[in-house]
C-alpha cells in the first residue's frame, strides 16, 4: 500500500471537510477536500486520486452524478459513499452502480478503513 | 302708530277730543279696540273728508292714507262699482241720510273684493254731524257662497224643466262671469265621436274667438281646452304671453289677439268619468287661479256635467216615447228591450203605459197593475213614502226621482231607482208622465258591502280586540242577509277543539253547546268543516243524520235552526284558523250570491284572526327573543348601508354599554371600538358598502378602561327597492376569550408541533440534522485518540480535534432539544391544482387567526390564473407557513395597520407567482438568505424550520422562493413556479423530493 496514496473527500458539510482529512491523514494518505463535485473536478487531483470519499446529497451535481461523470470520463476512480441519510435501500443501489461501499454516517473509523483498503485494493488489481 | 287708528291727518276738533277723553279706558285703548275690529274702519269730517283708517284698512288696501283719501280716483274701487258709491256717498254727505250699499274694492294684491260698506253721521247733541263714520266688512266669500248656491240652484231649476242646454251653459257661463270678477268664460263639448270640440257657449267671448276654437282636434295640441279634455285633467295657462305649448296650432297668437292673456281649462265629466267638454275662464291680465276659484270652477263644472248628462239622456228617453206613440208596435220592443222598468203614466198619475220586463219582474198583468195597481208590489217600508211623494211631485211638475223595493214574483225585493219626467205641451201644461225603474240592488248591496268590509278593515287596522271585530262582522252580515244567524268559531291553539268567539244573535244556550266541541268530523258541521277544510252545507238539519255520535242535529232544532252553513276561514298559509258560520231558522241552501258573501266575510275574518294571532306571537316571540339575547350575550342589529340607518336590539346597547335612547351612529360604535381595532372597523365598513357579508372580531374599550371580546357576523340582503341591509349578531365573547387566551401557550405549541408533523419532508431532515454533527463527533473523536496515540502524541491536533468534538457533539444535542416532535412520513402526491383554489383553502382556515391577529387581509388572486401541478399540502403548506410569518411580522405594529396582501399572479416564462406581503418589522437588514436557513429564526418560541422547508417544497417544484424588503414598512415573500404539467422533477417524485430536501439543509448545516 502506497502511503502516500492521494484520498479525495468531496461533501459540502464543512464538519466533515474538516474531521475526515484530519483522520485519513493519522492513516498516512494523503488528503484533498472539495466543497462540490464541480470544484473537484475542475481540480487537478482527478487523475491522482486513488480514492473517492464523496458524499451522495449535495447541492448542483450530486454523489451519483459525479460518478456518472467520471465513468463518462474514464476515470475508473474507486468510490466510497457517505451519507447522512440512513435509508435502507440507498447502500445496495449505490453498490450496484459500482461503488465500493456506502457508508452511513455516523461511521466507525474501522468501518472507513476497511472500506479505503478495498478500494486501494482495487486499484492495485487495475 | 304710523299703520294705526292714529294716522290722521284732521285738525283736532275740540268736541270730537272731548268725546274721546270722555271713554273711560283712554285715547290708547280706544284706537287698540279700533284696530283690532275684524272689520275695515273709516272716519271721516260732517264734510265727507276721510279723516282716519283703522290698521286693517291700510293692511287690505296697502296704500298710504294720502292715496286712500283720493278715493274716487286711486282706483281702488272697482270701476263699475265707482259712479254709484260716488251717487250714493254724495247724496249722503248732502243729506246726512246713512247709506248701505255692496262695492267690490282692490285689495293691495289687485284682487277685488266685495264689500257692504255702511256710512253712520255722528251727531253733536244740535244734530249738527260731527263724523262720518264708515264700516266696511268683506262679504266676497258669501256673496261667492250665495251666488253659488243660487246659481246652482238656477241651473238645476232649468235643467229640471227641460231648458235647451245651449241656454243652461250660455247662464252658466254668465253667473260664473258675475261672480268671477273680470272673468270671460267659454264651455266647450266633445262632439259626438269623441275627437273635436264643438260649441257650447261663450256669452261675451268675441265670436271670432269662438269660431276659432270650434272643430279643434280633441289632442294635447291644439289649445288648452282641447287638452284638458283629451287629458281630463285642468289646464292652467297664467300667461299667454309667455305660453310655449299649442304652438303647432297658433292657439296662443289667436288667443292675444282678442285681447286675452291667461286662461284655466277644466274638463267637464260625467259620472262614469267621460270626458263631455270642458269650462274654461279667461282674463285679460296674467292671472293663477286662488282656492276660491278653483271652488267655484268645481261647482260649475259639476254643474255643466249634470246639465249635459241630463240632458242628453233625457232626450235619448223622451225620444224612445215619442217615437212609441207613432209606431207602437216596432218600437215597443225597443222599449221592453230597455235594461230597466219603462212607464207612463197619465197627468192624474194614473199609470197608463207599463212595459213588458216590469210584468215579468213583478209577475203581475199590466191590467192589474194599471192605475194605481203597482204600488201593491212595493215594499210595505216603501210604499208609505212613495204613496205620500207621488202626489206631491205630481203637484209641482217637476221632474223627480225616488228610491224603493219593488216586490220580486218570487217574493223577495230588489232596490229601483224610479225616475219620472213631465211632458209639457206647447202651452205648458204637462200632457203625460214618463218614467224608468233602474234596478240598483246590486248597486246598493255593493255599497253596503263595501262599507261593511271599510269599517272591519278599520277596526282591524285599528287593533280593535278580536272578539269585537267578529261580533260587529256577524251582525253586519245578519243585517246584509235577512232572516240569518251568525256565527265564528275559532280553533283552539291546541288544534283539538272549537272556541266560541262570536255569535251576537243566537241563542246562548246554543254557543254554549258548540264551544268546546272536539275536532274532529263526528262533533258537528263546523268541526266537519275545520277537518276536512271545507264547506260543509246542512240544509236542512231535520233531515240530517250526520253528527249523531254528539246529536248535533236534535241540540240544534231545540235552539230553533233548521240550516247550518259552515265554512272554514283559512290563514294565508291554508291552515284553518275558524270557522264562519250561518244559520236559518227555515231550511235553506246558500246562492252564490250568499257563496260571494261568505266568501268576502270569511277572508276578512282570516285577516282579522290573522293579524291578532300574529301580533300575540309577535309579542310572544319579542319577548323570546329579548331573553335568549340576554342569556346569550347576544344583540342583534340591522344596518341599510346606504342611509346609514342602524338598528340595535336592547342587547346590543348593554353590550355597548350605551343608552337605547341613543340613535347608533358609526361615529358613535366608533367612540367604543377599541383604538387599535379601529382599522378593523373601517375595512368592515368598506367590506359592507361592497356588499360583502362579514364576520369580525373586535374589542371595545369600555369606559371604565376594561376590555370586551365581541364575536360580530353579519349577513346582507337587498330589498324590493334595491337597497342592501345587514343583519347582523354580535356577541360578547370576552369570557371566552380570557380562557382562551390562558390557554393559548399550550395551543400555540400543539400548533407548531403539528404544523411541523405534517411537513413529510421534516423526516428525513431530521436523521440528516442529526447524523451531521454525530459523524463529525465520531470522526474527530477517532482522530483525536489516533493523535494522542501517536509517538510522540500530536497534542496540539489531539486539543483541536478534541474541540471541534464539543462543538459538534453541542450542536448534535441543539438539533435535538430543538426538534420536540417525531416527524411523520407523508405521501407526497403530485396533481394538477388551481393555486387560487388552493389559496383560498388556506385564507378560509387562517382566517379566524388573522383577525384574532387583528390582520387586515386582502386577496388578489388573478381570474385567469393557469394551474400548476405539484403536492396540494405541500404548497398549502408553505402559503400557510408565508402568512403566518407575515402575521408574526406584524403582531408587534401598533402605529399602523396590520395589512396583509396575498396575490396570485401570472409570472414570466410560463411560471405562476404567489406574493404575501405584510406591513411588519420587515428584514431589518438581516441576510436575506439567512432567512432561508433551517432553525435560523428571529422568533423567541419558533423552531425555523419554516421558511427552510418552504424553500425545499419550492425548489422541489422547480420553483425559487424569495423575500424582498417593501418600499414601506414590512416585507414580500414570493414564489413562481411552473405551470403544470410535469412540474415536479423526476419519475420517482418521492425520493426526488427527499434527497433535494436534504440537499438544502445540508448545505445550510454546513455554514453554521
């Protein structure tokens, strides 16, 4: 595992663009926070990314359209949902559509890394 | 005393001021008692000088004594009268003889009078004249009066003897003209065919005058008789001079070139109200015609019809005679053809003629008849006075008229008027008398009836008590009706038994009998009638087996009735309120003569009935009324807007606390309307002069400085002439309203809490405002054990994280303390749906709390407004959210009105607006957007939730919602959304909705 991975974290809550980089950095990735869909990607991290954190409800382009977009792009970027939005069906469909986890919030740190390491492992298989 | 008995202008003669001081009550009582004789007074010296006018000479004549003193040629003699009361004064004066003679003089407004003047010498004691002294006393009135009745009486007299009516009206005219000073006077007749004037006469008009009237058209136009006629009304010229009307004929130009200058046009009618001609008087001076005249013309006119009336019928009569003797056989079928009884009798009054409709009525031969025979069929009240007037009118020539019963073949009688007429020879002497017998029974029973019905009407319109009424009704009909028995009974209030209420001639033992029997068919006729509402006819109770159950009929024949009709009398309604009956003593069977009677008397006796039930239940309900006012805190009013007329019931006053001697005025329910309401107050008043109905909440501000809650609901109609009036209640409600207002925290939170629990989009907000802050807690308290873990441990990163850990797990626990309520999840549904309908959803519910909220609010919504599609509740939703805000903007106004506007309107690009806007605090520079954020509020107890929630639902519409400071006071929040269909985004609108909801809050939880 590269530890100096790039993270991305895209959600408009700000609480979460300042406690999640802060963790993921005590994991050892390097971090990268957007404020919108649309910010990250006009940034230049898009391609060095390794992981995906984004978050499914946002304002202008949502979680979802972002995937879409990147698919459009051929950025095969792994994605990690969050959302605070506790619905049942909402995980499997997003599973469905290729992320490789959602997950709720709040959620444990040992659900986070669990869902990072799948997809770096994923990244390797690439 | 310039106008007194002191205006002199005499020397002093000693003896004549000796006599003076000789009166015991003084020179000024003296001249008080001259001036105040009803009379006018003059003195004059033994010379004939006019020395002193008493005050009502100088009023009538209103010249100056100077003037009056030259009277012989101030004119104020008439000038025909002049050269004798100059004759007559001089041989006075020369002779010392008193003189008594009748002048007309002018009067200061140029009418002559007559007068009787009367001249007296007032001798010294050597018979030496000292005074003359002059009492004129006006005697125009009775001379008017006599001249009158003696020409009336003229007329008649020559109208009575057969005089050509050409003489009648030529004297008619000439006594008018007499009496009438300066006056010229015409009578013109309406010719046979009704449509042109022909001469009557006009003794002193020119006959050139007289051609030019003759064969004028009978129209409003060709001159003023012509018109009277045509119009049969009174045609006043004052001045033909300035005269506009019967130009297209020159009538006027014609009129002033003979010399006259004002002329008054009567119709002359005849009884039946056919206009036979008119009366007209000219003058040569503009003239309006006083009350005496227009007396005068309706005597004369009178007068002139009956002339010409009579004349013209007698000449039709006289001529059906004579042409009988010359062709009897012909024309006595015209004369049997003659609606009346035709005879002649011979100068003797020996009844030689008789026609054949006499034999038949009387059922007696004209051979028995003949002579004096028919005076047999008169009626034995009758024949008496006749017997003593024939002979009597025989002797004086005159033609006469009389009115007497003639017996019927079948024994009753009927009324005739007997007119007869004497034929007079070329020498005079009468040669025979002709006579008609005009049945006038159906006249006269019509005028009894009449007047019978005029004074029950009366005693009804009167409040004559009932019992009165019904008794005076029974005995007018049993003197209309020979040989019955009347009676009314009157169905108790229970609806179960006869009531006794009238019966002045029957036998007591017999109305005893009858009241109180039970209704029902078996009791007897009139309990019959009341059951089955109808006639019901015993004709003869002898014979009669209904009733026996109660043996009506054996009761009846002991009081001696042998008939029985007994008719219901009915209320407008059709409820049968009594019974009419009528009795004989003989059987009989009622004609229709006796069905029209009763018929007539059982309806005034329902109004009668009527009317004094009524007014005992309008009493009754009166005072109902006034107690459960009272009980009820309740007053009623009325108000016709237009007139402003107000009504208060008594309650309404001691709601007021003012006194029912007060008239109400708006002013006046101003001076109590609490101050802040008073904005309250005129939007009513504006509300019901647009005709609307209202209903109010208000408060009165009692002199004594307490406060009432009234509850005011008010209904308009519009009456026949057009005009709308409220009626209206109000009640006080200011109990209520305490215990209302005591409860009105725990209400307005149960409020809130549902007015939230009903936001199906509040769900999922709160799992988001809650997850939030919890996964910011759970991150930071991770990385934070993860920094102090380390080595060596990050403590400064450890401290912030730890922090913002606080700050987070803080906010968690204000979402929390905040959202009181479990939220419901709610089917969103999405329709097509009228926003004015919508809207006025909301208002109706709002209402109650605006005005509670003393809010003024008007809508606006646009007629043409296209529908849009989306979630009904959702949109009521926010509109309800939108105007409560308003009205919490403006529950601290007191400087203005608290005005609430709500509009619908067309917006750009296909788009429907709704606009709220209020007259309150306004945005007070706050962010705009801020406004929008969950939980931002400016309201001490609101969660805020609202505006935030109002904006998802909106945006979920693909709508924007937006607020904008007024120019005044206060704020506009509006929304445009799109008009349907297809409005709400997504084909699975539900968790479109959800998840852009969220959204929303999202980013607002992230700017805190």
């Amino acid at each position: 595992m590269p530890i100096c991975s790039l993270v991305s974290v895209v959600d408009d809550d700000e609480s979460v663009r300042e406690s999640l980089p802060d963790l993921l950095k005590e994991f050892g990735f390097t971090v990268q926070a957007f404020s919108s869909a649309e910010e990250f990607l006009a940034s230049d991290c898009v391609t060095q990314t390794k992981c995906l954190i984004l978050d499914i409800a946002m304002p202008g382009m949502t979680g979802p359209d972002l995937q879409q977009e990147l698919i459009r792009r051929r950025q095969d970027i792994p994605i990690v949902f969050i959302t605070a939005h506790g619905e049942d069906n909402v995980r499997p469909r997003m599973l469905k559509e290729g992320a490789v986890e959602c997950l709720f919030k709040p959620f444990s740190e040992a659900a986070l890394l669990t869902a990072l390491n799948t997809a770096l492992q994923l990244n390797e298989l690439n | 005393m310039e106008h007194g008995a002191g205006s002199t202008g005499a020397q002093d003669d000693p003896e004549r001021a000796g006599d003076a001081k000789a009166l015991p009550a003084g020179e000024a009582q003296f001249r008080g008692i001259l001036d105040g004789i009803p009379g006018l007074v003059i003195t004059a010296a033994g010379t004939g000088e006019l020395e002193l006018f008493n005050a009502p000479v100088l009023e009538f004549f209103g010249k100056t004594p100077e003037e009056l003193r030259n009277w012989t040629i101030s004119g104020i003699v008439y000038p025909d009268d002049l050269p004798r009361l100059i004759e007559v004064f001089t041989v006075s004066m020369s002779t010392g003889c008193p003189y008594d003679l009748e002048y007309r003089l002018r009067r200061f407004d140029g009418v002559y009078r007559w007068f009787h003047g009367r001249a007296l010498p007032l001798r010294a004691s050597d018979g030496r004249i000292l005074n003359w002294c002059f009492l004129l006393t006006d005697v125009e009135d009775r001379r008017r009066a006599e001249a009158l009745l003696a020409s009336e009486n003229r007329l008649l007299e020559m109208v009575a003897g057969g005089v050509s009516i050409p003489k009648i009206l030529d004297e008619l005219c000439r006594l008018v003209e007499d009496t009438a000073t300066g006056s010229y006077c015409s009578v013109v007749l309406v010719d046979s065919t009704g449509t042109q004037l022909e001469h009557g006469a006009a003794p002193s008009l020119p006959s050139t005058f007289i051609k030019a009237i003759e064969g004028r058209p009978v129209n409003v136009d060709s001159g003023p008789c012509a018109m009277a006629a045509y119009l049969n009304e009174q045609v006043i010229s004052t001045d033909i001079a300035s005269e506009t009307r019967w130009a297209a004929y020159e009538w006027c130009p014609m009129a002033l070139a003979h010399g006259l200058r004002s002329c008054w046009s009567t119709p002359i009618s005849s009884t039946t109200g056919r206009v036979l001609g008119a009366f007209a008087i000219y003058y040569t001076e503009p003239k309006t015609p006083t009350t005496e005249d227009q007396v005068l013309i309706g005597q004369f006119t009178h007068i002139a019809s009956i002339a010409i009336e009579r004349q013209r019928s007698q000449t039709s009569l006289t001529l059906a005679l004579d042409e009988l003797k010359t062709s009897e056989g012909r024309l006595r079928t015209i004369i049997d053809a003659i609606p009346g009884l035709v005879w002649s009798a011979a100068p003797d009054g020996n009844v030689d003629f008789l026609s054949q409709p006499w034999c038949d009525y009387t059922g007696v031969s004209m051979e028995e008849s003949g002579g004096s025979g028919w005076a047999k069929t008169l009626h034995p009240e009758d024949a008496e006075r006749l017997t003593t007037y024939w002979p009597s009118l025989l002797a004086s020539g005159q033609p006469g008229e009389f009115e007497a019963r003639f017996r019927h073949f079948d024994g009753s009688c009927r009324w005739f008027l007997v007119r007869a007429v004497p034929l007079h020879d070329e020498t005079g002497q009468i040669i025979k008398w002709y006579g008609l017998n005009t049945d006038i029974e159906d006249r006269k029973r019509a005028d009894s009836l009449l007047a019978g019905e005029k004074r029950l009407l009366e005693m009804v319109a009167s409040s004559t008590p009932l019992a009165l009424i019904l008794e005076d009704l029974c005995k007018f009909v049993e003197a209309t009706v020979s040989e019955c028995y009347c009676s009314v009974l009157l169905v108790d209030p229970t609806r179960t038994h006869l009531q006794h209420a009238a019966g002045p001639s029957l036998p007591a033992s017999f109305n005893a009998s009858v009241n109180g029997l039970p209704l029902i068919v078996e009791s007897g006729p009139c309990a019959t009638a009341v059951c089955l509402n109808e006639q019901v006819i015993a004709a003869d109770i002898s014979l009669d087996t209904r009733w026996e159950q109660y043996a009506w009929c054996p009761m009846a024949l002991a009081n001696g009735l042998r008939a029985c009709w007994s008719t219901p009398i009915s209320s407008t309604t059709g409820m049968v309120l009594g019974i009419f009956a009528i009795y004989y003593t003989e059987p009989r069977t009622p004609t229709s003569w006796h069905q029209a009677l009763i018929g007539q008397f059982t309806h005034i006796a329902s109004i009668a009935i009527e009317r004094a039930q009524g007014e005992a239940a309008l009493r009754r309900s009166e005072a109902f009324l006034a107690k459960a006012q009272r009980l009820s805190s309740t007053g009623s009013f009325s108000w016709r807007v237009a007139t402003g007329e107000i009504t208060w019931s008594e309650q309404a006053y001691r709601i007021f606390g003012l006194s029912p001697a007060l008239p109400v005025t708006l002013e006046l329910i101003g001076s109590r309307v609490h101050p802040e309401d008073i904005p309250l107050m005129h939007d009513m008043v504006a509300r019901a002069q647009a005709g609307q109905d209202f209903e109010y909440e208000h408060r009165l501000q009692m002199p004594d400085g307490s406060t009432k809650y009234l509850h005011m609901l008010a209904h308009g109609t519009v009456d026949r002439e057009g005009q709308t009036e409220y009626i209206g209640a109000v009640q006080d409600v200011t109990e209520r309203r305490l215990s209302e207002e005591a409860l009105s925290k725990v209400r307005s939170e149960l409020a809130h809490v549902a007015r939230v629990t009903s936001l199906g989009a509040m769900t999922a907000s709160i799992a988001h405002e809650v997850n939030q802050p919890l996964s910011g807690i759970i991150t930071n308290a991770s990385t934070c054990l993860r920094m102090l873990a380390a080595n060596p441990p990050n403590i400064e990163g450890a401290l912030e994280t730890a922090r913002r850990t606080i700050r987070d797990g803080n906010r968690a626990s204000d979402v929390i303390t905040r959202l009181r309520a479990l939220f419901s999840k709610k089917e969103v549904v999405s329709e097509a749906l009228d926003l004015n309908e919508a809207t006025r959803e909301v208002v109706a519910l709002s209402l109650r709390d605006l005005q509670r909220s003393r809010v003024i609010l008007r809508s606006e919504l646009a007629n043409d407004l296209p529908s849009v599609t989306g979630d009904r509740v959702q949109l009521q939703q926010v509109i309800l959210n939108l105007l409560r805000n308003a009205s919490d903007a403006m529950a601290g106004i007191k400087d203005r009105p608290r005005e609430l506007v709500i509009k619908t309107e067309r917006d750009e690009c296909d788009h429907v607006r709704l606009t709220v806007q209020d007259t309150g605090i306004g945005l007070e520079g706050q962010g705009v957007d801020k406004l929008f954020e969950a939980f931002y509020t400016t309201k001490s107890n609101g969660m805020g939730i609202g505006l935030s929630v109002s904006r998802s639902i909106i945006e979920n519409h693909r709508g924007r919602l937006w607020a904008a400071p007024n120019d005044g006071p206060g704020a506009t929040f509006s929304f445009s959304i799109p008009r349907g269909p297809g409005a709400v985004t997504g084909a699975n609108s539900l968790g479109a909705m959800r998840t852009r909801a969220v959204t929303d809050a999202t980013r607002v939880m992230g700017n805190p």
